[in-house]
C-alpha cells in the first residue's frame, strides 16, 4: 500500500477528519429537526395526556428511591470528605456550607442526571427501538397515530417536568444526609448546622440547579428517543441503540453541566 | 375509462448502491385481489411501504383513487390512511396495550375514550377473525401467533377500509391455520369487495386468495397475470420460482 507516502497518509488523515466532522454536524442536525419536530407536533392536537402521565409516573416516580438513595449517600460522604480534608487547617466548620453548595449547585443536578438517563435512557431506547424493528411504529403510522404525538412527546415533556422535581427532592435528601452524619458521627450542634446551612441556601443556586436539571431532562428523553426511533437491524440494532443513548445523554450531561455553570459563574 | 384503484408508475427506490425497485409498474383495479410474489429481499415490502407513503421513492408515480403519494403532504397522507389498512408480517401488534385497546386503535388514533362501546367494537372485528370475547383484555404476548396473527387482521378491518395489504400474511403459520388466514382474505375481497395486495412466497396461498399474480425480479414486474396462468405462465423465471428450483435463470 501507500502508508509509506507521506503526502498520501496526510491526505488520508484529513479525509478522516473531515469524514468525522461531516457525521458530527449531519447527527446535530439529524437530531435538532428530530427535537423541533417532536416539540411543534406535541405542542398540536391530538394530545395524549394518559401517555404523559403514564411517563411522569415512570421518569419521575419510579425513579425517586435510586435518586434518594444516591443522593442521602453522597450528602453523607460529602461532610465526612470535608471534615476529614477540613481539619488539616482547623476548618471543620466549613462542612454544612460546603455540603449545601456542592449538593445544591453541582453533585444534585449531575448525580441525579447520571442515574435517571441510566435508568431511563436505556429504557426509551429499548422500547421504541423494538417497536421499531417489530413494525409496530409503521403499524401505528398506518393508524392514523403519529408516534411523535403520542410516543415521543409524552417521554420528552415528562422528563422536562420530572427531573425539576427530582432535583429538587434530591437536593434536601442530600443536604440531609450530610445533616445525620455531621450531627450523629462527627458531633457537630443541630441547631447551629441547621442555621449554617440556611445562611448558605440561595434561591439562585437552587434556580440553577433547576435549570440544569430541565437541559438534563431534555437530553435524557431525547437521546433515548432519537437512538430508539432511529433503531435497525434487530435484536443487535437495539443493544447498540440502548448502548448509544446511555452514552450520548451522559456526554450531553456532563457537557451541558459545565456550559451552565460557566455562563453562570465565569 | 375509470382509474385503477393503485396505479404504480415507472417507481424506483435505491438503498445506497442497493436498486431496490428499478422502474416498477404495475395497476390494480377496484374489488381485486393481486398477489406480488418474488425471492426474500427482492424488494416486496419495500413496495408496500412505498404505497404506504412510509418509505419515499427516489422517482415515479404511486396512485390511490387517482390520488398522488410520492412526495404528498402528512396532511394529505393522513386524508389516505383511512381507506387503507396493512396487515404486518410479524403482526405488529402493541404489545403493551391489551387485544381490544389493539384491535380498536385505528378508531381511536390511540386515544382512551368510550371503553365499553369500544370493547363492543373490537369483539365484533375479533368475530369476524374467527375469535371470542375471552381474548379481549389478554395482551399479544399471551397469544399464540396464529392468533396475533387474526387479532392483527382485525386491527387492519376495524376502520372499515377499501384497500388491505398483508404481508407475508401465511408466514411462520401451520398449514391449517395458514388456511384459516387465506379463507379470511378471500372473505375481504368476495364478500366485502376490499381491494387486496399480498405480497407473498406461499405459492398455495398465492394461488387461492389472488385474481392475478405479479412477480417481482431484480426490482421490476417481469411478470403478470391471472392465477390460473401461473404455472404455464411461459416465463422461465416464474416457472423456476413456482416450482421452487434452485437451477435455472434465477441464481
């Protein structure tokens, strides 16, 4: 072959670049007119409102004991890491403070995204992807239902709802749960905790954790619709759909997370 | 002279290097009953869901009633939809909802209303399959597949419509119970005077439930006619294919 060629290796790296480069926009693009068509349809009649109280019950209830459950433990290991670290310098004091900023602005709205697009990216993904290599989603079309209107817009809204909420639940059980083990293990006052911890509690920190969490949910509901919707080749085609929504809405969180927090502090 | 009820004209459709359909013809009258029949992968489904507006044809003409579906509105497709019904070849039934919810889905567009009026109308499409009321709220899963297969069927006729397409609707049934389906069909067109397109490989099926027979090969009809000349059809191809021979022009 022609791997000796300089000149030639160099053009078949920038062809690969630009080969990447073209699939990255083609997917933003693929999956932006995917999101606005999805938003004008659920936003027209017919509405489904069984279907989105069916998703708010499985994206938001069915998901508060993981997101409880994660969120009591990491309000807990939180103090005792800033006791531990804090009393290197005499600044033990600094726990409530530190848990309330960190759960309320950062480790709430992250965590409680990890763990729902776990829970239910994949499953969306699952779902619709078989339903799609079962035909069901063409039968459904042939029926005169659209699936953007009653599939996919019912999972997009009731993510954007529930994860607020989730949020929100998971920030006072993890400021809570720093609470216990700061009183019950390592001695701190009660009340004083309590006082500290209202002093350092911020509507504006709460109001972004909000709107994290929306972009959160947007995201999660998206990517396991999109990958589901778009699901082919059988059985393997929906373990890579489920595989690439799990992914997608991961790095979606994590970068989105970031972007807020910067436009918010930097 | 009046216009067929499905014309198709000159379609073609290519997945990547793939000619899927290349310059398929073909013209159905009202009341009629025409089976495609042609190797898997010859691109069978493909023309229903290219009728069915779900695929888009690279070019050509698909008619309904004199009614154009390449390149139609969503508006205009849904307008379409009503007079038409489609039974799937793995029977496509939702399985999270249960039979009746399934068989009146077409009627609701998915919407819960009126249940007890609706139950009333998805026993009577599940009587005119040859099934009962104790099947109502079971759910697909817990039927057998000839039986998804009839609960299927009686989710395409619930909404009453003019043109059926099944696809490979003896597939993966027993020789009785395929039968039992060709029977059904037969009933559709005879009685009711739906207009019927099968696509299939079961020759016996074939040969009971269609007026004609087209046969479709490396994306076009090489061949079409009524189903009594299906075996003296003169056409190389056909016989190859009808006598299921592995030697001959087909390889």
């Amino acid at each position: 072959m022609n791997g000796g060629n300089p000149v030639v290796a160099l053009i078949a790296l920038l062809a690969a670049i630009g080969r990447a480069t073209i699939l990255m926009f083609a997917t933003i693009g693929g999956v932006s007119r995917f999101a606005a068509r999805t938003v004008r349809r659920g936003l027209t009649p017919p509405y489904y409102p069984g279907a989105l109280f069916q998703q708010l019950a499985q994206i938001g209830w069915l998901s508060l004991p993981v997101v409880g459950l994660t969120a009591i433990f990491t309000g807990a290991a939180l103090a005792q890491q800033t006791f531990t670290a804090g009393s290197r310098f005499n600044a033990q004091s600094t726990v409530p403070a530190i848990v309330v900023i960190g759960i309320v602005r950062e480790l709430g709205p992250v965590l409680v995204g990890l763990m729902v697009a776990g829970r239910v990216s994949s499953s969306m993904a699952a779902e619709l992807g078989t339903m799609r290599v079962t035909e069901q989603l063409d039968a459904m079309t042939t029926l005169r239902t659209d699936p953007y209107r009653y599939l996919i817009a019912p999972r997009l809204f009731a993510a954007l709802i529930s994860l607020p909420l989730l949020v929100l639940i998971a920030n006072s059980i993890g400021i809570f749960g720093g609470y216990m083990l700061s009183v019950y293990k390592l001695g701190f006052n009660a009340s004083s905790y309590l006082a500290i911890t209202r002093n350092f509690l911020e509507a504006d920190d709460f109001a972004m954790a909000l709107v994290k969490a929306g972009v959160f949910g947007f995201f999660i509901a998206l990517m396991g619709c999109y990958h589901g919707f778009r699901t082919e080749g059988g059985a393997a085609g929906v373990g890579r759909a489920t595989t690439n929504a799990v992914v997608s809405s991961f790095i979606l969180i994590l970068v989105s997370n970031l972007l807020v927090t910067v436009l918010a502090f930097g | 002279m009046t216009e067929p009820k499905i014309v198709l004209d000159n379609v073609v459709k290519t997945f990547g290097d793939n000619h899927v359909l290349d310059g398929l013809s073909l013209a159905i009258e009202p009341g009629e009953s025409v089976a495609i029949i042609g190797q898997s992968g010859s691109g069978k489904s493909v023309t229903l869901k290219c009728i069915l507006g779900l695929i888009k044809p690279d070019s050509g003409s698909i008619r309904i009633d004199g009614e154009e579906v390449v390149g139609a509105s969503g508006r205009a497709l849904a307008r379409l939809r009503p007079r038409i019904g489609m039974l799937f070849q793995g029977s496509a039934l939702f399985d999270s909802l249960p039979v009746w919810r399934n068989v009146t889905f077409g009627l609701t567009r998915g919407q819960h209303r009126d249940a007890a009026r609706l139950r009333k109308v998805a026993e009577e499409n599940l009587e005119r399959v040859g099934l009962g009321r104790e099947i109502l709220d079971l759910k697909p899963g817990e039927l057998s597949g000839g039986m998804q297969k009839r609960v299927a069927l009686a989710r395409a006729i619930a909404p009453r419509p003019e043109i059926i397409f099944f696809d490979e609707p003896t597939t993966g049934l027993d020789p009785i119970r395929a039968d039992v389906i060709n029977d059904l069909i037969v009933s559709l067109t005879d009685d009711i005077g739906v207009t019927a397109l099968t696509i299939t490989h079961d020759m016996a099926s074939a040969r009971k439930i269609a007026h004609r027979v087209a046969m479709l090969y490396q994306g076009r009809i090489i061949w079409y006619g009524p189903r009594d000349r299906l075996y003296d059809s003169g056409n190389p191809y056909v016989d190859q294919f009808v006598q299921g021979r592995a030697d001959g022009p087909i390889t």
